[in-house]
C-alpha cells in the first residue's frame, strides 16, 4: 500500500517550461528523480524577449545543446536617443541571437530525454503545504485549475514575472519595468543591412533603451523603461520604429510585458517550495537581461529540489532552501547588486555612459567580454581595481540601498507584498500602454 502511495507522488514537479522551468526540470531529471513539468500553454509558444544568448547563457546549456541561432552578432551600434551613433566590431562573435519558440522548446525536449514527463494546458492555480489536501509534511499539493491536485515531495516555481508559485513564496519587488516589442518582417536588402550587428539606443526616459536584433528576414525591435511612464514608452517605441525607417513594415507580433526584480531580502523559498528565474526575480537589473538568469537559477533549483524532496523532515528540507537562496545569492545575487549600480549610474548620466562605452576602449573590451561570457559584471568589479573604483567615483552619493535601482522604481504596493496573480501580467501591460 505505501509504495503504491508512493508511486503517486512526484519527487519533483516544476510549474512552467520556460527556460528556468525547462533548466530545472532537466536538473532534477538528470539525477534520476521522477520529474513532472507543468505547463499552462502549448508548446511553441510565443514569448516577449529580444533573444539574445550571452555567454553565461550558452555556458549554462545541457550538454548536446545546439543554439538554433537566427544571427551571430559582431558589431554593435550604440546611440543615445538617435543622437551620436558609434559602432564597434569584434571578429569574435559577441552574443546571438535566437527565437524563443525553438529555444524553449528545444529546452524542453531535453528535459523530457532526461527523463522528465511534460503535461501542456496545465494551469496551476496554487499550492498548498498544509491542509486536507497533504497527506504528510513531506508532501506539497499542487492545484491545478481543472480540480485536480498532484503531489510532490518538492516544487519548483518558474511561471513567470506574475508567478502565482512566487506569490505563494512572498517574492517582493524592488523594480518593475515596461517592455514593448514588435517582430517586423522585412525584405531581403534591409535584412543584409542588418546581418551580423544590434543597435541598442539609450532613450529618452531614465533607465530607458531601445534595441533592434536582427533573425533572418526579422527584425525583434523594442524598448524598454519603468513601469508607470507607460505613454511616454509607447511613445518611445513608435518614434524609435519610425527613426530606423521601419514604420511602413506591418509587425507580426506587438506586445508588451512586464520584468520584475526582486528586492535584496525577498525569499526564494517557503518549506518545499523554491522559486527560480522570473518568479523569482532574477534578472539583470541594467539591461534586464533575463534568460542567462532563467537557465543558471532554473540549473540551481532542480538540483537543490532533489535535496528538498530527499528531505525526511522540515528542519532538513528548510536546510536545503536555504543553501539553494545561499547559492543564489553568491552568485547571480552578487551580479544583480552591481546591476543595480549600473542602473543608477545610467538613469542619471546616460551621455557619460554612452560616451564611456563607445570611447574608452578597456570599457568596450569588458562589454564584450561579459557578453562572450568570458567575465561577469559582478566579478569584474570584485577582482579589478581600476573597474571597482570607476564604478564606485560613479555612483558616489548615489542612493541605490533600496530594491533594485531607486527605491520603488515602477513599484505598486501590491508588488512590495508579493507576486501578483497569474494574468494580471499582460492586463497591466495593456493599461500602461
């Protein structure tokens, strides 16, 4: 009777197949545990983000992956609202580019040779540690919106910046921002003119950047800024597309959505639950580059999950959460403080940094070599003395203590106290604009 109980109870089961999900799930696979990948839509679906593949996101790829790469990327334009355009190459490649419907997918499929078994058109609606639902502590309920409830000895949540697992967690917010993107089809001349390089445009608003990234005879434009300067962003956006010439190709996609990053002391776990990637709030806070953050976080959380689900008691499960936040924080922690840094540095003196990154050459080397994976933000200011005093001379008396960037930046005191419902993402995204 105890085995067949047994049987029904997941070790691991992951909520969301994005890259943090998929990440997780090939994690915990890989280590023999019986894994369930939870996903509300069918795949491949469509997602809102530029697509860039950095270094540490390439580093952090199941073994056997191939990039379904659109472009490699060699040269990069810099602009500072249109205004002073530089351009620097390397004969390295820099970063590329993909589509995230394969990517995701490709993710998930190495997930599931690893032993994980996929369910699409899931919608988990909450999770439940206590109650009739849980047969012992050991054991964590996941609900899903048709009634029925799967068991697991440990969970990992990774749906999402509007992830109802982080609002289950108490995951709080120090920065929201406002991307708006659009897939423009283009014709073969204009797709030559791009081959090989990115623009990425300082904006108009504190904190803000547009970008265009160029996949084959597409061209992901879009830009970003924080949360309540909707209009102005919207602005930005149509003034960017008109800027570059693009105005007259019709997108086959638009969209906006909403990134989120997490405050210094908010959890990354509750009893057998971690959060991971998005759900978490783990992303760059500067460029709020989030897939390189989604695959190391989603990496750490199905491993440390095995550990949770191995756990007999809640002292040890609790033990394990915390050296999964420890590792966390020691690492994709460290990168964030200095992002939130950079973020200050920029809202307030976009023209230095522009004129930094295209004139000072050591500055353009350890871009590329963050970018190539060769260096991260985080270690570069910890090791280098010459870069831990610039960015110090930076941001002197700068106030950046509190949250990511300014103290509540594109913050409503819903997002202080916790995630917000899953949905209410792209309702919010819609009013903004």
């Amino acid at each position: 009777m105890e085995a067949e109980e047994s049987a029904d109870v997941w070790d691991v089961v992951v909520v969301g197949a994005g890259p943090a999900g998929a990440s997780a799930a090939y994690a915990a696979a890989v280590a023999g545990r019986r894994v369930l990948l939870l996903e509300k839509s069918e795949l491949p679906r469509y997602k809102t983000c530029g697509g860039g593949i950095i270094g540490p996101s390439r580093d952090s790829l199941p073994p056997g992956f191939e990039l379904p790469l659109q472009d490699r990327v060699h040269a990069v334009t810099f602009s500072l609202d249109g205004r002073f355009a530089r351009t620097r190459r390397s004969r390295r490649m820099l970063f590329g580019l993909i589509n995230r419907p394969e990517f995701d997918a490709q993710l998930v499929e190495h997930a599931q040779k690893a032993g994980a078994e996929l369910r699409t058109g899931a919608t988990v609606t909450r999770v439940e540690q206590h109650g009739p639902a849980v047969p012992d502590r050991r054991t964590v309920a996941v609900v899903l919106a048709d009634g029925e409830t799967v068991l697991a000895r440990a969970v990992v949540g990774a749906d999402g910046s509007a992830s109802r697992i982080g609002a289950h967690v108490g995951v709080k917010l120090g920065q929201v921002d406002l991307g708006l993107e659009a897939e423009i089809p283009v014709p073969p001349s204009v797709a030559e003119d791009w081959k090989g390089q990115v623009l990425i445009d300082w904006g108009p608003m504190p904190g803000s950047y547009g970008w265009v990234f160029p996949k084959g005879d597409t061209l992901t434009v879009g830009v970003i800024s924080a949360r309540g300067e909707g209009a102005a962003t919207k602005r930005y956006m149509e003034d960017f597309v008109a800027r570059l010439g693009l105005a007259g190709f019709e997108p086959t996609i638009s969209s906006g959505h909403l990134t989120r990053c997490r405050t210094d002391d908010s959890p990354l776990s509750r009893g057998r639950v971690l959060v991971c990637g998005d759900a978490a709030g783990l992303l760059e806070p500067w460029t709020r580059e989030g897939i390189s953050y989604a695959l190391r976080s989603g990496r750490l959380a199905g491993e440390w999950a095995v550990r949770v689900a191995e756990s007999g008691d809640a002292v040890d499960a609790r033990r394990q959460a915390l050296n999964y936040a420890f590792a966390i924080k020691a690492g994709l922690g460290v990168e964030m403080a200095v992002g939130r840094r950079m973020l200050a540095v920029f809202e307030r003196r976009p023209g230095l940094l522009h004129a930094t990154i295209t004139g000072v050459r050591p500055a353009w080397n350890a871009f590329a070599d963050i970018t190539r994976g060769a260096a991260t933000l985080g270690g570069m200011v910890r090791s280098n003395g010459l870069a831990r005093r610039a960015l110090e001379l930076l941001d002197k008396r700068m106030d950046t203590t509190s949250g990511v960037g300014p103290a509540g930046r594109g913050v409503s005191a819903r997002d202080r106290a916790g995630s917000e419902p899953e949905g209410a993402e792209s309702a919010e995204a819609a009013e903004e604009v």
